[in-house]
C-alpha cells in the first residue's frame, strides 16, 4: 500500500502533536517534584559546609529536614541595611536565585570584579544554631568563573571571621581544572582561613601557587588563574559593603537580632 505526501504530512503531525502533549503534561506535573528535589539538594549542601553531615553521608528526606530544621535558622536581610527582615515570605521557600532574575525584587549591582549584574533586596542568611544562641553562619555566594556562574555557599564560625567551609554546588568550569573546586582537598584548605585583616577589610584570598602558612589565603588551582581570581572576587564583593557586610557588621555588634526573634 502506498501512502501520498498528504498522508504522510498528517501522520507525521499527529505524531509530533501527541509527543508535545505527553512531553509538556509531564513537564507540568513534575515541575512541583523537581522544585522540592532543587529544594532538597540545597538543603544537604547547607548541611554538609555547616559540618553537620559527612562526605558521603546518605540520609532519607526525612531525616534531611529533620536535621535541617534542628541545627539551621533560614533568616532573610536586607541587602542594604543589613536588617532582619520579616514580611511575610517564607526563609524556607525563598529562591534567592529568582529574585535575582527578577526586576521587581533586585537591583542593578555596583561595579564590581565578581561579574555580578544584579543583587538581590532581600538575601537570605543561614544561622547554625548552637543551644539559645547561634553557632556560625552561612550565606550564599555566587560570581563568575572562566565559563560560568559558580554558586555556592560560604560558612563562617561564631566569630564572623574565621572560614568554617565552602562548597559550589552548581557552576560550568572545566573538570580537572577549574572544576577542582568541588575537590574535597582543596576545599578543605579554606577550614580555619581568616576573612578579615585588622583593619577590617576583607583580606582572604586564592593565592596564584602555594598559600603556605598565610592565614588570610588558600592555594590556587593549578591551570584554572581564571577561575581561582573569580573565587577571591566574589567572596570579597560578598563579604564586603554591598554583598552582606552590612549585615555581619550588625550582627557582630548585636544589631542584627538573635535566632528566633
């Protein structure tokens, strides 16, 4: 049997029309699962720069949010003033990321050598609870790298200063070069580095070779300069006046507000 070009014309639209629906149906009715598996992933990779689970570790979504909700207090600020904030959105689902694309909820970023076109108002801060009081922080950092955005997230211990971890959990560089930055060993040279120098500034930095006992530096990722200079621009840009160095600066002085108020 033979079959004519209008025929086959048809045939070949109904199929694709079929595909379209199922491919956009599942699209929709999975859409709330991969935001919750997004929500999740977030979720250990705060748990595990807090120190709060080990490499490797595996745990059930249960017992995730349950060790969430026990040791970290998601707070939002305001990047600005460095205030608390508390108007009715909720720490737990705030995409930080989204605000950041959205005109209405960021603004244009100073210049800067993070490559960071818009901040968000409102940022949100992980406090590491510790008894009635706080055991550290946690903010989320991103910037450019030689490829692409890294995005990850930065904890302090109690002092504000000292570099308690750090872990990129989403970025485009080049494996076995500036990829390096997942690397477990070079990760862990960040543990007890100090932000700060004594006059305040931001003094930490990814020296270009071997930081050797310098407190305010790790070493730099062999073949990836690009990538290591993108590292030091956007923890400096982040802990400095327009990333939240207004809010750490109240939050040192008492200002900022204590866990649950």
């Amino acid at each position: 049997m033979q079959y004519g070009k209008r025929y086959t014309i048809l045939f070949s639209a109904a199929v694709c029309g079929v595909f379209a629906v199922l491919v956009t149906g599942s699209a929709v009715l999975l859409k709330d699962r991969q935001e919750e598996n997004l929500r999740l992933d977030r979720i250990k990779n705060v748990l595990a720069v807090a120190g709060l689970t080990k490499p490797g570790q595996k745990l059930e979504r249960a017992e995730t949010l349950a060790l969430f909700a026990k040791n970290i207090e998601p707070r939002l600020v305001d990047l600005k003033t460095g205030d608390f904030v508390a108007d009715g959105t909720d720490p737990a689902t705030y995409d930080q990321r989204a605000a950041t694309s959205d005109a209405d909820r960021s603004f244009a970023a100073p210049e800067n050598r993070a490559g960071l076109v818009r901040l968000p108002k409102l940022a949100i801060v992980y406090l590491i609870k510790d008894g009635a009081g706080y055991g550290g922080l946690l903010l989320p950092i991103e910037g450019k790298g030689l490829w692409s955005t890294l995005y990850g997230y930065l904890a302090l211990e109690q002092d504000l200063n000292t570099i308690r971890g750090i872990t990129y959990y989403q970025h485009g560089e080049t494996p076995g070069l500036g990829g390096e930055v997942e690397n477990p060993r070079w990760k862990a040279g960040f543990h007890g580095k100090k932000l700060f120098g004594p006059d305040g500034q931001v003094a930490f930095f990814v020296k270009k070779g071997l930081a050797g006992d310098d407190p305010h530096a790790v070493d730099g990722i062999s073949g990836a300069t690009i990538t290591s200079r993108g590292v030091t621009y956007m923890i400096d840009f982040w802990m400095g006046d327009h990333g939240y160095g207004p809010f750490l600066n109240k939050f040192k002085a008492g200002g900022g507000g204590q866990p649950g108020e």
